[in-house]
C-alpha cells in the first residue's frame, strides 16, 4: 500500500517513514523543506533501500497531487506538514492559518475528488489550551491559548465535518512532548531554532557548555517548574502506522481523536536532572521568569488509545533522553556536518 506523507522531511514525520516502511507501506513524500532536511530524507532512505519516493513542493499543489496519483494508487495520507513554533504563530497568525489551515482545506478538497480516504492527522496538545483537570482525556475541553492551537483545533473541526458530510475518515492524533532521536542514531531532533527542553539542553551539553535556562519556578507544582508529558518519537511514529492500519483494514472504521501522552509528568527540574545523570554533566542552571502561554501542567490520559487501538508504548523517559543525547552528541550542528 502506497502512502502519501506531507512533511516527511520533519522530525516526527521522517522517524514516521522507518515506521511505516517497516511495516509494509510504501512512501511518497511532499515537502517543500522550509524547515524539513534533505539530509534526513537521504539517511532513511539509505537505511531503507531507497523505498521512498520524494516530491519536493508544496502540499496543496493541486498540479503535483495530480501527477502523484498518475504514478502510485494512493492508500491514505498522513499530513504532518505544518508550521508549528508557538511564538511565531502569535507574531505572524495569518501565516500560520495559510499553511496550516487554508493549505490543508486545498488538500482535503483533493483527497475528496481523488477518493482517497484515510487520512492521519498530526495535530496537537495545544489545542487543550490551560486544562482544568490532569490527565487530559480527549473530552477536556478545548481553548487553544496560540494561533498554532488554533490552526490545529481548525483542522480537527473541518475534518468532524467532512467526515459527517462525505464519510472521509481521518485520525486525529494530539501529541503532548515528543522528544527522542531514532535508535540507530541517524536521524533525530534538528528544529532552527531549537525551543524545545530536551535537544535546547543537550545541545548545549554537546558544545561543552551545558547550560540551562528554567521559564518559571513559582508554577503550582511540587518543585515549583512546569510538568510536562514527554513521549519517544519512535512511539509516536508508530502510533501512525497502527491509526493508519485501522482506518485500512477496518471496513467498520471510525474517524476518532486520541491523545499521545504517556501519563506520566516531569517537571523541567526532574528533566534537567535526567539530562546530569545521562551525559554525566552538570549543569549551570539558571531561573527566568515564566514564558507566555505555558501552562503549569499538561499530562495525557492515553487511555483511548490503548483500548480503541491496543496501543502500548515501548520506550521511558530514560530511553528518550538517552537516545536524544546519542543524536545531539554525534550531531552537534544537526544534520549539517561540521
Ligand atoms: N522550558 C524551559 N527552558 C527551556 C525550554 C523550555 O524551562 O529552555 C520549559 C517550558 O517553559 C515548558 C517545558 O520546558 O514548561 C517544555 O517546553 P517545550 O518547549 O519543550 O515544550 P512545550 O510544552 O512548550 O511544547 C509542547 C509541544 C508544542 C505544543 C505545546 C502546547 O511541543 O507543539 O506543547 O503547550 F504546542
């Protein structure tokens, strides 16, 4: 089965291709690399034998859809292309509605006409905004606090509609933190810049000096630092493949949401501390205050998931760091050699 993947080149979306290979799919990818890797591309398909086939361009190109489904009968799509820096989608909203939103109502549209079904969505944990309860079951409710929520909680709405209207079936998927790099170490995290705690922080370790930066240590939490759900790459990747499965291979198949969270909560001190015992580096911490939008705690309940799809997670805590940190330590401009 052939499956179109848009935003291969990121870092959720080309740990997602290995699975997918792995697991009998063919790939053809659209990125247009705006912050995708060619490099990335190139690294899975060494390690994959040169399955994948690569369009660079942009997403909702009707033109290149149209030349894509001449050559290969399309199965089902996964759609991670998106702009996803919260800060920028607060500065510049209407770029991020463009791309993530209108972009994706020109996909759709496509997917529609060409009779391709099955869809997997890669949306977010943002659009639960500051929960009221923790964990976070798919029936919190939603008040994205970023135009990125936003965009992402768009989407889910529109696809609810299709679905109801056309009888598309899509999976939803909202990821709390992914974080991790690949087992074999050749591909992993590589984000310009780098805003997230886990590869931020490595990668200063990697250049030798091993500094960290706190946003807030007066949260309602036990030591005061936001907590957060942090979930293996690799364990996200596979979620994928197993929603995809479902949608496919189940003529009885219901479009659903479900989160991507372990249930488990770190605050950033326990994820500092992690980072010390892994490396064997100690680090200069210091406190800043609070940055805007973030809430004190977003942990999943994964519950859904497990049952409706009997998904189980391989990889903890110490694995994800552990893994980030072999990337980050042979990497140390990402995908550009030095
Ligand atoms: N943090 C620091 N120092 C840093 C970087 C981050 O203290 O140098 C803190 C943040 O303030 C936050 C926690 O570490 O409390 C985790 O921050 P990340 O940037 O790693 O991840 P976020 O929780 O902000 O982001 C995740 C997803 C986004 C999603 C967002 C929703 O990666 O896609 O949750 O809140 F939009």
């Amino acid at each position: 089965m052939n499956i179109l993947v848009t935003g291969g080149a990121g870092y959720i979306g080309s740990h997602t291709i290995i699975s997918l290979i792995d697991n009998g799919f063919s790939v053809i990818v659209i990125d247009d690399f705006c912050s995708g890797h060619i490099e990335a591309i190139n690294a899975v398909s060494k390690y994959e034998n040169n399955k994948i086939k690569v369009y660079n361009g942009d997403f909702s190109d009707v033109d290149l859809l149209e030349g894509i489904i001449k050559k290969y009968k399309i199965n089902g799509v996964i759609h991670f292309a998106a702009h996803s820096l919260v800060g920028e989608s607060m500065d510049d909203p209407l770029k991020y509605y463009k791309n993530n939103v209108a972009k994706t109502i020109l996909l759709l549209e496509f997917l529609k006409k060409s009779g391709i079904n099955y869809f997997v969505f890669s949306s977010s944990a943002a659009v639960y905004g500051i929960p009221d309860k923790t964990p976070i079951d798919e029936m919190s409710p939603l008040n994205p606090i970023n135009v990125y929520g936003s965009t992402k909680l768009v989407v889910e709405n529109m696809l609810g509609s299709t679905d109801r209207a056309y009888g598309f079936k899509y999976i939803s998927l909202r990821y709390f933190n992914a974080a991790g790099a690949h087992k074999t170490g050749f591909i992993g995290e590589d984000h310009n810049p780098e805003t997230h705690l886990i590869p931020k922080v490595l990668k200063s370790v990697a250049i030798g000096e091993s500094k960290a930066v706190v946003f807030g240590n007066d949260y309602p939490t036990g030591d005061g630092t936001a907590i957060r759900d942090y979930i293996h790459v690799d364990d996200l990747s596979y979620a994928h493949v197993l929603s995809l499965k479902y949608l496919i291979e189940n003529e009885k198949s219901k479009s659903a949401v479900f989160n991507l969270g372990c249930e488990k909560g770190y605050s950033v001190l326990n994820i500092l501390r992690k980072i010390e015992e892994i490396t064997g580096k100690k680090l200069k911490i210091e406190f800043a205050g609070r940055r805007e939008g973030d809430p004190a705690i977003l942990v999943a309940s994964y519950k859904k998931i497990k049952e409706e799809l009997g998904f189980e997670f391989k990889y903890n805590i110490d694995d994800i760091i552990s893994s980030a940190w072999n990337w980050h330590s042979n990497h140390l401009n990402g995908y550009i050699k030095v």
